[in-house]
C-alpha cells in the first residue's frame, strides 16, 4: 500500500503517545488506569501481526527446533508467540525439560533472542497450563472455599466435642475460624472466643440454638494440563501474602533469564469453586462496614428473600474487591518492575469484569466454537461444529475496560474448537476475525500452534482444543494471506484512538443482589451468559444501541468515580465520550448516583432510562435508601427518564451510523482530527450503494485490507454527512479513511455485465505437495472434489496443481473477473505465468487485468483439509494420539474418531467463469 494516508503517518498520535503524557498514579487505581512505567513501544512492537500461543508439551523443546518454528512463524507473517507449557509425549520424558530449571530458562532465553533476530517478540504464561499454582504453593496459601457446619441445640442441651467438617470432602486443610450460635429468639452469640484447640463446650440455655462453624477449607485444585515442575496446587486469589508466594519462584527464575519479555500472561479464570480466603472476615468489614459472622444464616440461606440477597451482594463484591486488590493489580505492578507488560483473560472471574480487564495492560476476551454467518457460500457443517459463544457484548467488556482505562491494546484468544480437528478452513477464520476486530480487539492471537519437532511424524505433537497452525497442517500453505489480512487491519485499528461517542453503565449489582437460583458464589463466565448477561436491561439497550447504529463502550462503578466533565465531553482515563447512559437498574450505588448527578448539573449529557429504585448491599442500606429517594425528589428535573434512548441521543447531537441498517457491521476510530471506519459485510447479498458516514469529509479514501486495493471514493458534503458510494461483496470488508487532501487516484468501482464465460475446456491436475503420497496426475473435463479421482487421491491431503487454457473471450473487455463456483479449500492463482493472488474466503473470486488477445494460461494450486489424511492413518490403525493427560479429544470432549468420516470434499469443484467487468 503506497503513502501514509493510512498506515500512521509520523504526524498521527498513536493512543499510545495520548496516553504517554498521562502522570503515574499510585495503587490499585493506576494499575485499571494505565501503567505509565511500561515501555509502551516495546509493548506494542509487531503486533499489528497476529500472533500465536505456542504450546510446549512437555517443555520437550531443543533449539534446533525453536529456530526452525520461530523462522516458520516469521516467513508466514507471525509477529510473536506466547509460550505455555503444558503436559508431555508419550515416550519423550529423556527430553522433557523442567520448568524454571537451568535448562528451561536458557532455552527460554534462547526463544526470545531468535524471535528479536527475527523482528518478533515473546509473551510468556506466568506459569503452566492453567490456573495459576505450582509446586511453591503450599497447602496453606492454595485456593480456598467456605466451609460451614450446622448444627441444632434444643433449650438446655450442651454441645462438648472437636469440631471438624462433616464431609469427608471437607477436611483438606480445613480450619475453624469461627462459630456463631443463632437463637431461634433472635438472639447471636459468637462462640468463637471459647474455642479451645478446635474444642467447644457450650450449653443453649434461653431459647433453641442453631450453632454455625465456620471453616476455611481448600478445594484441592491443582493446575491443569501442568507442565512437569509446574504441578501444584492452584493459589489463592483473593490473597495477596498468596500472590507474593506465587511470584517468589519467578522472582529468582527471572533474575537473570527472561530479559526482553515483552508480557506476561494469565489465561482465563478457571479456578473452581473459591469463595473464601483466610482473612476474609477481616477483610469483609473493612470493605463492606459491618461485621458479616452474625449474618451468617442470611449468607447460607437458600430462601429468596431480600435480606440474604443483601448479604451475599456484600460477600459477591467482596469477593470481587479481594480478587482485584489483592491479586491481579499487584500481578501488574510485579510484572511493570520487571519491565514487562501484562496480558490478562478476566472472564470467569467472581465479579467487575471490567475492572479485572483493566487492570491488565491487554485485556484479553476470547471466542469458543463457531458462529453462524449468512455469507453467501459460507460452509458450517452441523457435524464440525459446536455452537460458539462470541456474543458482541461480551466481547465489548474487554475493549471497553481498554478504552476507557487507556490500554492501547486488546487481545483476543481466536479460533478455539472452531471446527473439529483437521477440519477448519480458512475461509471460516475470517469472519470469527472481522467479529472480534469490529468490537475493538487490534491484537489478535491465534488458538494456536503446538510445538512439534521434525522427528514427530505427521501430524506431529497437536494440542487438544487448537486449530493448530504449523507447517503440518495444510491450511499453513496459504496462511499468510489470513495473516496479511489481519495485519492490515490491526495496524489501522491500532492508530489513533476510540471513537465511541456513548458510555454504557454497567449495573452489576442488580447481577450481584439477584437471588442466582440460590448460588452463594457466582462466576461471570464466557459460556453461562444466560445466567447472568442474557435478558438483562443493560445487555437488551447495549444491544438496541448497537442495532441502531450507536458505537458504545461499557463502564463500571469504579470509573464512574473517576469521570471528570471538561470541555463539554466525558473524560475518562482513556478516551472522551459525548454521553452517558443509564440502563433502568435496579440497584446503584449511592456515590455512583451522587457522582453520576453531579455530572449532569454540570452539563454532561446523562441519559437515564430508570432511576435505581434502591442501593445495593446490607449496611445501613435503608438510611442510604431514604438519602437517594431525597436526591431523587430533590432533583426531579434533572433526572427525566426516557425508554426513547436513541431519539434522547438524537435531540442531543448525537447521531447514529445508519449505515447499520443496510447490514453492515462497523467500528469508528479517530485519528487527527479525521475518522476511520472498517466496514464489514456478513450478510448473504452484495452491499451496493452510496451510504452516510456521520462525519463531514472533503476526501473519503477506500482501502480494501484484502488485496491491498485503495483510491479515493465518491463522496460529497449533505445535511451534516457524508455520503460515499460503496460497493462491498457478501464476505467483504472496506476500510474508509476520511482525509482534508490526497493525492491517491479514484477508486475502480467496477461493475458485472450479466454475460458469464465458463472456463470449459480440459484441466490437468497434478498433486505436488502433500501426503500420504502424491497421487497419480489426472486429465478433467468436469471440476468435482479429487477424492472421487480414486482411492489414493480421497486419502490425499496438501496441494494440486490445476492448468487449463482458454480464448480472450472478448478483447474490449480491460477487466475481468474470475469466479470460482467452489474452491475447497484455498487457491493460489497465476495468470499466463504472472501470480494475481491467493483465493482462501468468501468471495471466491479475483479481478484479472491481464488477459492476452489470443490464448491465455491458468495455473492454480489449490489445497485442501489435512482431514483426509488423517482420517487415511487412522484407518490404517497408525496411532498417532500419543499425548499425556488428556491426550486427544473431539470438539464434545469425546474420544476422536475419524475412521467413521466420510472423504473431505477437496480441489475445484463447479464451473470456474470469467466476468467481464466495465468501470461505474
């Protein structure tokens, strides 16, 4: 792409450079709103490419292999890795290199110093597999669970023994903590101080008593899928003396090993069943003002009542504030000392998702499974599949708590258990990409490459949930073009800023007071959205917002503290917004409603669609209740509600992207004063047109980040927008890029004649490339699928070479285009031995300018799913599953099976045309 106009220019302020001037805050606030000691060009060098967690099984790594990978990922167009190691190989354990050991750490070292020689870099999991845990943690700093006994007193019967939990299950490292004893009279009497030596004696004597023991238990969960000498215990997430624990074997390990470490990186929060910690109590009425023992039968009660669901809101935040203070702002504080930045998966964490994402450097969201797209062509075979979860909103926490902290970044774990294994398409990476980059991701990472020696024969070593993107899957021989794809529009979606004009309130605490069906502790998890996103006000108005053309970003309590009002604008530590809004909650906070009032009596456009009918939480709530009924009434005519949200943004100057409305999918980005969008279609049409963008523009560059196509489109100035005539295809995507001058050349629209020129003469095939082994070369009169060419050539996964020759079919014609009925699965196209490009996703079809008078020549090389070959070895009983653990799996978590598929479809199938194309 020739110029500046889009790829940053020197004059255009990265959001890096807005954030640098920002000045270093202190504690837990600094760390959601920004670290201002990373070294933030290091921190964002080469991540325009995408990049890939790269599996160690085992640690069974050597050098000679590292270099040959890290120079793979580099020739393809990968900009760095993120090492995990994991569990081993079968037979491998003389090469298994422990963790952190002498060994490991110099092949760590190693690792970073090839991939800098090859201008990448290297994130690193802060431990292996997943949780975090290890062998430095003890029994007594290791994920912790409440633990509470009852037992019933009638009036004048004395309770003498030992206390220790019921449940067998309970014992692990239990301890007594406290004991409560509740009179049926309403009487509390904390039993605690007559504990001796786990020992009590007590005798009801007024009323009948229920008496409570209290323990800390430990859920006996330990990392999984650990790596050797990373096996242990899972640590406790709500304690900080835990965390120090944790990081005392890395604070040796990386003393002098590990320089150059661009991040580290914590994976998603699946630590099962924590909901305690030792000074939780303690810690509990610091936070919350009141002492939670004597509430102890509200907090275990399993009735829907008002008063328990006050109290397990407290004991949720608080559980939510631990995990916050005491563990992952420290984990980015450790990491920034060392020099390192820090990537974190927050969801599944027991509270604020955005303020767990924000205080990481890069927060990462993820996606799991497939989703649905209308694109015309576009396969999703109900056997291939499980259903995916990659709901916008959800996707939208990441990016918001980004946005509004100031983190330039936004990661993404992409294509877990897309497809089965051996059966994921290029073509069916793309729109799972285009979602994550319209709702703010710019750092993609790959789910991911397994590192497999060149002794493994083929498919070598392949983790368990991965597409798998190495060199012995065959979708690798064409994945520079998806990898060209994404850098060119990560590396737009990196420059310049945000440019959500609406913040969103998340109002959490009407998840936290809700009743759960009972559940005491709750996770905000990725794959239970029914349970606590699904039908709420706020998921049902982010989602109208965004079908009405409105770019939001959501916020949390803890930022609404910090929102300042200047310059007619709503600043947040990250960027300005133009409006607030306020789903009709039922609970608030009384300082989030005080701050939030304040704002608007300053003149911020605060837009409410309800008043919250009540504070959330147990102490002194109907005191604070009575405070916020009297600023309600008090201030009644600044706080008029409206269910109209986009006409109340409207009448405010605030307009949405109709553009919407024609199907297409945005994100808007401010870059110096001008604006850019990316424009992607995944309806089933072409979208054909002129559309307004809300923005006046004197100049509208077009940039399609496919072919690397771009000029200046028709535009022009009405009614405070700017029309642009556009034409993507079903599958498309466009990049507009307002500009004042330019000296870039108009762009083509060019437009189909009805008249269609079917390539009909004879095909040679010739197989070049792949396994088991190269099947015998073959004349075609008809395209279909090769696995119908014989037996051989139906186990056959890799590359076949097609030729055919034809007549210009009319020497006016300037343009053409090449349309491929089905190209299963990418293709490489030459045209009169000139390469014209890489066909790998919907649309299959490429503009030719090159045609001869006379006879013309056309070689493609196509390839196909390594699904076939996979399913050839296995039918001939060679195993190849030969990992520990979980070793292989199918997308259900069943035993995998290919013996039972049927041939892959693969190569050329249907008619290949030739369209002549004339200049609109």
């Amino acid at each position: 792409m020739s110029g500046c106009l889009f790829v940053g220019c020197s004059t255009a302020m990265s959001y890096a450079q807005f954030q640098q001037d920002k000045p270093l805050k202190k504690g837990a606030d600094a760390a959601l709103i920004g670290s201002g000691n990373v070294h933030r060009e290091l921190m964002r060098k080469n991540t325009a490419k995408p990049w890939t967690r790269w599996w160690w099984m085992g640690s069974a790594v050597d050098k000679e292999n590292i270099k040959a990978t890290l120079i793979s990922f580099s020739k393809v167009g990968l900009g760095g890795v993120e090492i995990t190691p994991i569990y081993g190989v079968e037979g491998e354990d003389d090469k298994t290199v422990s963790f952190l050991s002498e060994e490991w750490l110099s092949l760590l070292d190693f690792t970073i110093n090839t991939a800098d020689s090859l201008g990448m870099q290297v994130d690193m999991n802060l431990g292996t597999g997943w949780p975090y845990g290890g062998p430095q943690i003890d029994l007594e700093h290791a994920a912790t669970r409440l633990v509470v006994d009852s037992v019933r007193l009638k009036k004048g019967q004395r309770f003498t023994g030992v206390l220790t939990p019921k449940n067998a299950k309970d014992t692990l490292g239990a301890k007594v903590i406290a004991v409560m004893a509740f009179g049926d009279d309403g009487h509390v009497v904390d039993l605690t101080p007559k504990l001796q030596d786990n020992s009590l004696k007590w005798k009801a004597k007024k009323a009948d008593y229920t008496l409570y023991t209290v323990y800390t238990g430990k859920t006996g969960q330990k990392v999984k899928r650990a790596a050797p000498g990373g096996e242990g215990y899972t640590v406790d997430h709500y304690s900080n003396d835990a965390f120090e624990q944790y990081v005392t074997r890395f604070n040796a390990a990386l003393k002098n090993n590990g320089q150059g470490l661009r991040a580290i990186f914590n994976d998603s929060y699946e630590v099962y069943g924590t909901d305690f910690t030792l000074d939780f109590f303690e810690q509990f009425e610091r936070l919350r003002g009141y002492d939670l023992k004597p509430h102890l039968q509200e907090l275990m009660a399993t009735s829907n009542h008002e008063l328990a669901n006050r109290v397990k809101s407290d004991y949720r935040e608080t559980l939510s504030d631990l995990l916050l203070t005491e563990f992952d702002v420290p984990w980015t504080e450790w990491a920034n000392q060392k020099g390192y930045s820090s990537r974190l998966q927050a969801h599944g964490s027991p509270g604020n998702l955005i303020d767990f994402y924000a205080a990481a450097d890069i927060p990462e969201c993820e996606t799991f499974g497939s989703m649905p797209y209308d694109i015309k062509g576009f396969r999703r075979e109900k056997e291939d599949i499980r259903e995916g979860d990659a709901d916008p909103v959800m996707l939208k926490f990441s990016s918001s708590a980004a946005h509004i902290a100031g983190k330039p970044l936004v990661s993404s774990e992409t294509f877990t258990w897309l497809r089965d294994h051996f059966k994921t398409a290029l073509s069916q990476t793309k729109p799972e990409a285009e979602d994550l980059l319209l709702n703010g991701v710019n750092h993609i990472f790959l789910h991911g490459s397994t590192y497999s020696p060149k002794r493994a024969a083929w498919p070598g070593w392949k983790f368990y949930a991965s597409v798998n993107f190495n060199e012995n899957n065959t979708i690798w021989e064409d994945a520079p073009a998806l990898f060209s794809y994404i850098e060119n529009c990560q590396k737009l979606l990196q420059s310049g800023k945000p440019d959500n004009e609406v913040l969103l309130y998340w109002p959490i605490h009407d998840v936290w007071d809700d009743y759960l069906k009972g559940q005491r502790f709750f996770q905000f998890k990725i794959h239970s959205l029914d349970e606590w996103l699904h039908g709420t006000k706020f998921y049902g108005l982010a989602t109208t917002l965004a079908q009405q053309g409105y770019a939001t970003d959501f916020i949390s309590d803890r930022f609404v503290a910090g929102l300042t009002y200047v310059n007619g604008a709503i600043q947040t530590q990250g960027v300005s917004y133009k409006s607030l809004v306020v789903p009709d909650a039922d609970k608030m906070p009384l300082a989030t409603f005080k701050k939030l009032l304040a704002l608007k009596k300053q003149g911020a456009q605060i837009i409410f669609q309800g008043l919250p009918e009540s504070v959330p939480g147990f102490a002194n709530y109907k005191e604070k209740n009575k405070l916020l009924n009297e600023l309600i009434a008090d201030n009644s005519t600044h706080l008029a509600t409206t269910n109209s949200i986009g006409e109340s943004l409207r009448n405010a100057g605030l307009y949405p992207e109709t553009i919407v409305e024609t199907g297409l999918k945005y994100i808007r980005r401010a870059i110096n004063g001008e604006k850019l969008y990316y424009l992607v279609n995944h309806t089933g049409k072409a979208i054909h047109g002129t559309f307004p963008i809300q923005t006046k523009a004197e100049n509208v560059i077009l940039y399609d980040p496919l072919n690397e196509k771009e000029g200046v489109g028709e535009s022009e100035i009405k009614n405070g927008t700017t029309l642009v005539k556009l034409h993507i295809p079903s599958g498309g995507s466009l990049i507009l890029k307002t500009a004042k001058t330019t000296t870039l050349k108009e762009w083509d629209y060019l437009e189909e004649l009805d008249t269609a020129y079917v390539l009909n003469d004879e095909w040679k095939i010739d197989f070049i490339k792949g396994g088991p082994s190269l099947p015998a070369s073959a004349t075609l009169n008809e395209l279909s699928s090769w696995t119908e060419l014989g037996e051989d050539a139906s186990y056959f996964s890799g590359t076949a070479r097609y030729e055919t020759t034809f007549e210009n079919p009319d020497t006016t014609i300037e343009n053409w285009k090449l349309r491929f009925n089905e190209v299963r699965e990418s293709a490489k196209i030459w045209l009169n031995d000139i390469y014209v490009g890489t066909l790998w996703a919907n649309p299959f079809e490429i503009e030719l300018s090159t045609l001869k008078p006379g006879k013309n020549t056309l070689r493609i090389e196509v390839t196909n799913l390594p699904a076939n070959r996979i399913r050839a070895k296995e039918l001939r009983g060679e195993e190849w599953k030969i990992f520990k653990e979980i070793n292989m799996v199918n997308k259900d978590y069943k035993k995998f099976d290919a013996t039972s598929w049927s041939p892959t479809p693969s190569g050329l199938i249907g008619d290949v045309s030739l369209i002549p194309l004339i200049n609109n």
